[in-house]
C-alpha cells in the first residue's frame, strides 16, 4: 500500500520531532554529567594548558594556587592559545571566583577567565576525579600540542601527588595515576599529550617518568622539594604569546628557565630543580635500568657485603626531601649518583645507564645546593621500613628492585623473590643466608685510640665492608647544670673504608647562629659543600633549619623545612627567615642526676632574628666533651665505640 504525500510528510516531522528530542536529551544528560554550563566541543587551538589545580593547605594557608592563577592573567593569549582548569580540593579560595564547595572549570583565552562548569564535590586525589579532567579536556578542548600541569603537593614514589585537603590529604598515588591515564586512554599508539608537567615536590623520578611516557612526548617535574613559588605561569604563558607554534621542547626549556628566574627573584633558588625528560628516549633507559638491578641482584647472592655497598652509594647520592630519621623519609635518591662504579664488577652496565640516563635529560635548572643531581631520582629503602617498600611494590613497574630491596631488608627468599629468580635465571642456594650484622661484627663499645694527641682513631678492618654508615657524634657536659647535651652528629673527616680506618681530631669549633649553639646533624658530603639540618622552633612551630657548610668556611643559610607528613607529604613551602621571626633551639638533653629516660628533643635558647642574622662555625664553650663513633650496618642496627673524653679550654682539647 502506497502512503498519501500528507502521511508522508506527517511521518517525517514525527521522525524529525523524535530525533531533535533525542538529541536535547543527550546533551542535557552530557552536560549533567560534566556539570552545569560546561561549554561545548570547542575549535582546535595551536597550544592548550590543561591545569589540574588542586590547591590543599597550598592554598587555604598561603593563597599560592590564587597568586598562579593571577600570574596567568597577567598575559593577554592570542586567538590560538588557552588553558583550562579544574579547581578544588582547598578548605578555602582567596581568589573570590572560586567555591571549595564544589570543583569549577574554567577556561583561560583571548577573552579572559571564563568559568565553563561546576561538579559536584569530589576528591582531587582520586583517579576517576582526574581521568573525568583528562577525558574532558582531550574531548572538549582539542589542540594541536598540549601540556597536562598536576599542582600541588608531592610525595614522590611513596606519596603520588595532589592531595585534597578536603579528603584528609588523600592523594593520586603512582597506581592511581597510572590507572587514571590508562583509563582514559586505553589503546595508546602514540602519546596523547606533548608534555605532562608536576608543578610539585618530588616527582622527577623513573616511576613517574614510566607510568606517564605511553601518554606524553615529554615529562617536566623537579626531584627535590619545590619552593613555595612553583611555577613562573606569566613566564610561561609568554613564551607562548611569542610564539604560538613554539615547539614543546622549545617551550619546556622555557618553563625550566622561567621557574629558575622566579626562585632567584624570590631567593628559593639555592635547593631548586627542575628537569626536562624526553620520554621518547626513555624505553632505552628502563631497560638499562633493569638490567642494572639484575646485575646487582646476581651479585648480592653471591655477596652480601653489596647490600653495604648500595647504602653507602645511596647515602652519598643527592637525597631528595630530606631522608633521615629527625625530618622522615621520601627514600628518593639521584640515579646518576646511585649508579657508580664500584657497586658492581660490571663496569659496562653503569655507564649504559649513565649514557641513556644522559640520553634522556633534555634540559636541567638545579641551584647551587643541588647541583650534583642528574635529572632523575630512584626508590632505595634509607629507612628500611618494609611497610613503605609494600607502597613502592605497588606502583613499580621495576620487578628486579622490588625483590632485591625485599630480600636486602628481610634476609629471605620468600615465594615472590624465587619465582622471580627463576624467570630470570639467576642462581641462588636453597635456604637462608648467615647475614653479619652489627651485633655479630661485634662492634658495640669498640676501642677508639688517641694518636699524635689529638687524632681520634677507630680502626674495625674488614668490618667496615658490612657497614653503610660511619659517622661520629659529640656531647658536652654541663658540669654546672649537671646535664649532657647532645651537639650533632659529624662526618668523618678521614674515612678509608677499604682498611676500615676512621679518624677524626678532637672537635673544637661548631655551629652558632648569632652566638647561640645549633645541634647540628650531618646530612651530605659534596664536593664543593656539606649539608646539615637542624631543628628549631620557628615562631613556635618545630621545623629543620638547612645549612650548607662551604669549602671556604663560610655557612649559608638555604630555608627551613617542615618534616615530611605521615601520608608522605612533602610540604612545598620552604621557609625563609625574616627580622623578627623567634627561634627557639632544640637539643637532646639529658640530666644526670634524673631518672628521666626522655631523650627528644627539648626546647635550651630562645632569640630573635635580626636583619643581618648568620650562621657560622666559632670555638665551643669550655668544658668537658664526649666523642663516639657511630656504626650503622645494612638493617639500621646501631653500634657505638667506646667514648672519647677530652677538655676543652679557651679552644684547646686535652685528653682526659
């Protein structure tokens, strides 16, 4: 049966009806679910920033993730360049266009700051809360190039990145990231992105750059603790005003240069870092990286005294966030420095390592306390903390590490260890292996001799190859208050591990801030410095002062730093001491006549910072002075020598 020209037209307009109901629903649904007001697929721009801003304690307390967004507009964009943003995960704003009752979006172009979306409350530190931001800034704001910006804190391998104030500090962990990535782009035949950037602490590392290299052409991030100034975002933004084509490598350059121009402006300078990977070249480096453990895990069968070995090159790597029991551990140590001859008999595997490594830094800006550093940072257990090797197991993808870390600190060859083993045929003997441990070095009260008067000498031989650590540390006896406060700990000035041969004379100088005692505890041995932190009340908060002692004698004072988070949470603020601020000095201090077992660390002078405040090395006071020897072998066992006495007077040391 034939239909009537007006059916027909009938069946169409229903038919056309339908549809364009079919599609308002859709796009009602679609912006429901990206949130209200979110704009729509927008035209191809040259460049595109995505800014995952989640601003935490960053923000509520100091307004950082504000003062950025003003650098931003400070740079009217051309036509062909924009960022977006997502904001959230801060108590409050002071940027008065942003609620932290929810997360907003917002776009940043030729016509100034749009808000194109509001969602629902939900955790930054989450990985569906940031595939969500990923997905909708590959689908609704395409470019030519990209750059993916992660703000906030860092935490490095253990801790991820962005954590939510809001969520108790819950951050994306290296799994988290890794599966937000994945989720939202599930088969990836070329990188999605040009740059992934961490404006954060921590997060130049070979975890980081392996997770993230199937996604972006190149990573941008720091592996020491970023200062509180972060990015230079007008610098960055200009950069690009000059040239909308510039290429991404042309313009990670400029966000290294841009961010090393701020932190000089600022005077954050003297600890800063920042790296440019290109990820490209990575693969190469991965596997070298693998191989090396393998290497190291043959040899370790064979010989324990490695284990030592690897803490001693870990120990005299740059170490990032502070690792040391007073200030916590990130357990983030510089490849280049790890990886040194002498750790193994394969000489060749190193410098494969060091070549890809070399292969894949593009760019580097590193201050003048940090410049040892290669461009990337590795996980080696400082602490020894199982617990914390579990987290790094999680979100490794470098299997030989995670099993030789896990037998180095547990001493056995557990199910994971062996399968492992045999896949890579790598021989071992059945059972567990006879470990030789401080306790049976026999190493607790061992003499020290006194030579030429002065020279305090701890002679243990072989010993040594089981040690990872040798250092010495002095006390002083306040005959008056009848009290003994702990001073520091000190490099051994002569170390000669080969022999086992330690000597140090009798210490007669330390450090002072404007006249008042510092407790000072030995941190890294660099050529051109040594480092040191010591805790203080800073206006009533516990922080750790850092210094660098100079070849020449001279102190610098480099900033203070908080003590590194339960949730290994580095904070990004690094203090600077200004006129006026109140220091109170901190020492281990013990009565003698007492009962009080305390030994923390207690609160002895109190001052106030002037404008032309220093820090440098003068006599110590008269009186009586011990010196021990502290040995440290591969598990963190403790043993100390037996004391050295002497008196001091008017910078003169005597033996008692």
């Amino acid at each position: 049966m034939i239909m009537s020209t007006d059916s027909n037209l009938k069946k169409n307009v229903k038919k056309i009806c339908y549809l364009f109901l079919v599609s308002i629903l859709t796009l009602f649904v679609t912006s429901c679910q990206m949130g209200n007001g979110t704009d729509q697929v927008s035209e191809p721009v040259d460049w595109a920033i995505y800014w995952y801003l989640c601003g935490s304690d960053l923000e509520s307390k100091h307004g950082s993730a504000s003062a950025d967004l003003k650098e931003m507009m400070e740079v009217n964009l051309p036509d062909n360049v924009k960022v977006v943003i997502e904001t959230g995960g801060a108590a409050e704003w002071e940027n008065t266009k942003i609620n932290s009752d929810v997360l907003t979006r917002f776009v940043y172009d030729k016509n100034g700051l749009k808000k194109v979306g509001t969602l629902e409350q939900a955790n930054m530190g989450a990985e569906e809360t940031f595939a969500d931001f990923l997905k909708y800034c590959h689908d609704y704001h395409p470019a030519e190039n990209s750059m993916v910006v992660l703000w906030n804190h860092g935490g490095g391998v253990l801790g991820g990145v962005a954590y939510d104030e809001i969520y108790g500090l819950d951050s994306l962990s290296m799994v988290e990231l890794q599966n937000a990535f994945s989720g939202s782009f599930p088969e990836v035949s070329e990188p999605v992105f040009d740059i992934i950037g961490f404006d954060a602490c921590l997060m130049a590392n070979i975890d980081t750059a392996n997770i993230i290299s199937p996604y972006a052409n190149y990573m941008i991030a720091s592996q020491e603790l970023e200062p509180g100034n972060g990015w230079d975002y007008t610098g960055i933004l200009n950069a690009l005003v000059a040239n909308p084509q510039i290429q991404p490598e042309d313009l990670g350059i400029s966000v290294c240069d841009s961010f090393m121009d701020g932190c000089i402006k600022h005077g954050t300078g003297a600890e800063a870092t920042l790296s440019l990977i290109d990820l490209s070249k990575a693969e190469i480096l991965f596997e070298q990286f693998n191989e090396y453990g393998d290497v190291l895990f043959a040899e370790a069968l064979e010989n324990d005294a490695l284990f030592a070995s690897l803490g001693r090159a870990a120990n005299s790597a740059e170490g990032y966030g502070g690792n040391n029991k007073e200030e916590g551990y990130t357990n983030m140590v510089d490849i280049g420095g790890f990886v040194k001859s002498g750790n193994t008999t394969d000489v060749e595997i190193e410098k494969t390592v060091h070549d890809a490594l070399d292969q894949c830094i593009v760019y580097q800006v590193k201050g003048p306390y940090r410049s040892y550093g290669s461009g990337l940072s590795c996980y080696y257990p400082l602490d020894n903390a199982l617990s914390n090797l579990y987290q790094y197991k999680e979100g490794s993808s470098f299997e030989g590490y995670e099993n030789l870390y896990q037998y180095q600190l547990s001493g056995k060859l557990g199910n994971a260890v062996l399968e492992y083993l045999e896949k890579k045929n790598l021989n071992y003997t059945d059972g567990e292996k006879n470990r030789i441990s401080i306790e049976k070095l026999g190493l607790d009260d061992y003499t020290v001799n006194i030579s030429n008067g002065n020279e305090m000498i701890l002679n243990i031989g072989n010993r040594a190859h089981y040690l990872k650590n040798v250092d010495g540390y002095l006390a002083w006896v306040d005959m008056d208050r009848m009290q003994m406060l702990g001073i520091g700990n000190e490099i051994v000035e002569n170390a000669d591990w080969e022999n086992g041969i330690f000597s140090y004379p009798f210490r007669t100088e330390w450090f002072y801030m404007d006249g008042h005692l510092l407790y000072t505890f030995f941190l890294e041995d660099q050529e051109e410095y040594n480092l040191y932190s010591t805790p203080i009340m800073l206006n009533g908060e516990r922080v750790f002062l850092r210094l660098a002692e100079n070849r020449d004698g001279s102190v610098t004072i480099l900033g203070a730093r908080k003590e590194i988070g339960e949730n290994g949470m580095a904070d990004k603020q690094m203090l600077q001491l200004r006129t006026g601020d109140n220091i109170t000095t901190l020492f281990y201090l013990t009565d003698l006549e007492s009962d009080d077992s305390d030994l923390g660390l207690k609160e002895y002078e109190s001052f106030t910072v002037g404008s032309e405040t220093t820090v440098r090395k003068d006599h110590l006071m008269n009186g009586v002075y011990v010196w021990t020897y502290d040995m440290v072998d591969m598990w963190n066992n403790y043993a100390t020598s037996s004391l050295v006495m002497y008196e001091l007077q008017d910078g003169v040391a005597n033996e008692m």
